[in-house]
C-alpha cells in the first residue's frame, strides 16, 4: 500500500507468513518466526539460507558466530547492519540446524520476493548455495562466487513492474569460519560490494 511506509509493509508480510501457515513442521519444531531486520529502505539486502539456534532464540537473523564474522565484513566496507537489510530464504529454523528442504525454499520465496518488492535494493547478496540457487539455478558457489550478475525480477503482482537488482553470490559465512582459505576469499569477494553500489548509482545518474 502507497500509504503505508516500508516498515509497515514488511510488518503485514512478516503476520501474513504467521496466518498463511507456511511451513507448518518447521513452524512447530522453531522457536518463532526470524523475518528480517535492518533498514527498509537498504540498498544492499543480504539473502541467507535458514536461521540457526542463535536466530531461533533471538527472532534476529545471522546473530551467531557467523553474524559477527558477517558484521567484520561490513565494518570493512564502512558499512554497519543499520545500513542495510538481512534475511533468509526459509525463515523458520530447521530441525537439527539441516539443510532447508526445496519444499520449504519455494514456500517462502513469494514472502521474500514481497520484502525485496518492498525494500527495492540496488545491490542482493546472496549467502550460500541454497540461497544464490533461488535466484540464479545454475550457480555453482565454488565457480561463481564473487561474479556479480544482473538479473531482472517481474513482481508478483504486476509484471509489468520489473525490480532490476545486482546479485552477487558469496560463500555462506558459516562455511568460512571453519576454513580459513574461503574466510580470505569471502573477504575479498565481500570488498566488491562498494564498487557494485558506486556503479550501478552512475548507471542510474546517466
């Protein structure tokens, strides 16, 4: 709704995920429902794959040990959770920390696809295979990670408004915690994320 700010419309996505019942197995076996947070209006929206205990407990996405080494990342391009927005694909914790299940993933995404709708971002980051997949279903994290690729996503409710967004697939922060070779190539994969921001603002400028 045109009246109503950003907040608001992602609030009335976050309760309409509660009364479509998405997920109900996972529903049970979580804690509660962990959204998204950050700044509505970001142009820069992290994507993960599914929330861990951490999230779980707190309703706050990536606020575990991989959410520090994520907030590293950020401070080392001047940038700080309040200025941009995070989510995951599958936003109910699954059992034993598993894999989201491809059920699951495509029961969310028309919710995920309604916050980037919303937040209209420059730049997508995705976190991990499960969740570059979603956008981009040949992705080999190991060959493609760090290639930024521009897609075009239609919305759901008019097609003929198109989102025209930058994603750029890294390795999953979890996976790099316990590596130290891909912690250094997240890095420098994530040094990128500036460069896609100043670009795609001179593209808008012309």
């Amino acid at each position: 709704m045109a009246d109503q700010t950003k907040q608001q419309q992602l609030d009335a996505i976050s309760a309409t995920i509660i009364a479509d019942k998405v997920t109900p197995e996972l529903t049970q076996s979580a804690t509660q429902l962990v959204f998204g947070t950050g700044n509505p209006d970001a142009a820069v929206v992290f994507v993960g794959e599914a929330p861990g205990k951490s999230e779980d407990l707190t309703g706050k996405p990536f606020v575990g040990a991989s959410g520090k080494f994520l907030d590293e990342m950020l401070a080392s391009v001047g940038l700080k959770r309040d200025d941009i927005y995070i989510t995951n694909i599958v936003k109910y914790r699954p059992p034993d920390n598993r894999d989201p299940l491809p059920a699951e993933k495509k029961a969310f995404l028309p919710y995920l696809q309604a916050q980037l709708e919303v937040i209209a971002p420059k730049v997508l980051v995705t976190l991990g295979r499960h969740s570059g997949n979603i956008f981009l279903p040949d992705l080999q994290i190991s060959r493609d990670h760090g290639q930024p690729k521009r897609i075009k996503l239609a919305f759901r409710d008019d097609p003929s408004r198109i989102l025209e967004v930058v994603i750029m697939p890294l390795y999953h922060p979890a996976a790099a915690l316990y590596n130290g070779g891909m912690r250094q190539t997240l890095i420098d994969d994530f040094s990128q994320i500036p460069e896609l921001l100043d670009s795609h603002n001179q593209d808008n400028d012309k």
